[in-house]
C-alpha cells in the first residue's frame, strides 16, 4: 500500500481530517495524506429522500478527473462528506465503500449529536469519524462485516453501535487485513 488518501468533499473542519489521517496511519500501517477538496456533492442529491446517494459519490471519486492518476498506483481514497447519505435499498447509510476496491466514503452528518436533537460533544464526533473511517476503509481492503460487536468491522446501524465498538480490528480481521494488504502489494 502507497498512500491512503483522505478527499476533503465539500467543507470540513480540518482537525477531524487531521485526527481521521493519524488514525489510518495508526492502524493501517502505512502513509496517509489529505488532498485537496472536492466541491461539495450537489450532483449526487436524491430530490425524493432530499439526502444524498452515496453510490454516486464512490462513482464521482472514481471518476475525477484530478484523482486519475493518484487512483492509479496502490492507493485507497476516503471521501468524507457531511451531508446525509443513502442507498436505494437503506434508509441510510454512515458511509460506503468498494469491497477490495479503491474508494471509500463516510458521511460525518449523522455522526454528530446534534442531529437527534443533542447537545454538541466534539470529542465523541471524533471518536465515531474515526471508527468509520476505518470501518469503510477495512471494507477496500476486503474486510467484511464481523460479529465481534467490538470489532470496528461490525456493521453499525446506529451511533449506539458505533459507541460501543472499539477503534481497532479483532484478531481475525487484523490477520486477513495483514493477508490482503500483503497481496495488493504483490
Ligand atoms: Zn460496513
Ligand atoms: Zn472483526
């Protein structure tokens, strides 16, 4: 693995960027730069759920014409949004990524306390961006979900899910991630 690359879509605040990058550092082993952003996804609004298709936000990245040839070495790229996202099928989603593939996206929006009419605690925003960043990244590498509620690749259907799972991978998904890291480089 070159470089993991985190793609700033829209505005967001640069501390979380900064602490999401030293997180995939931490646990990925391996580089991770911020790049430059991306305006912010109008083209991929859904006018009938007035939130945002998150698959056309992976098309857009993949697509780029600015990211053609970082996409082209061994590298994985995060976008991260702050508008709500969905799939067709889900009434949301936190992020979505391509399963052993290059592209990845995490939404902070429904992340922040704010949005269930709480008060805003900063530090938990973090924590949750974090554990996401990492989850849809585990995804690129071929992760897939687990059933360790710990594990960051437990699928979280909630924040409450995503509070109680820790910000690190269990010792099975740590070993097929050290596996598929192995032969991408191959
Ligand atoms: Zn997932
Ligand atoms: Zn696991």
């Amino acid at each position: 693995m070159r470089c993991i690359y985190i793609l700033p879509i829209g505005s967001i605040h640069q501390p979380i960027l900064r602490t999401v990058a030293q997180e995939i550092t931490l646990r990925f082993n391996c580089r991770c730069k911020i790049i430059p952003s991306l305006e912010a996804p109008s083209y991929a609004f859904e006018p009938d759920r007035e939130q945002y298709s998150s698959g056309k936000i992976l098309k857009q990245i993949l697509n780029n014409e600015t990211l053609c040839s970082l996409l082209k070495g061994t590298v994985k790229i995060l976008g991260i949004v702050d508008v709500d996202l969905c799939t067709p099928i889900l009434t949301f989603v936190f992020g979505e990524a391509q399963l052993g593939g290059k592209a990845a996206t995490v939404s902070l929006c429904r992340l922040r306390q704010e949005f269930y009419g709480l008060p805003p605690d900063p530090k938990l925003l973090l924590e949750r961006a974090k554990k996401e960043a990492l989850h849809e990244l585990g995804h690129t590498f071929g992760l897939v979900h687990c059933s360790d509620p710990k594990c960051v690749m437990y699928f979280s259907n909630s924040v409450r899910n995503i509070d109680v799972k820790t910000d690190s991978f269990c010792r099975s998904c740590s070993m097929l991630l050290c596996e598929n890291k192995q032969s991408e480089r191959e």
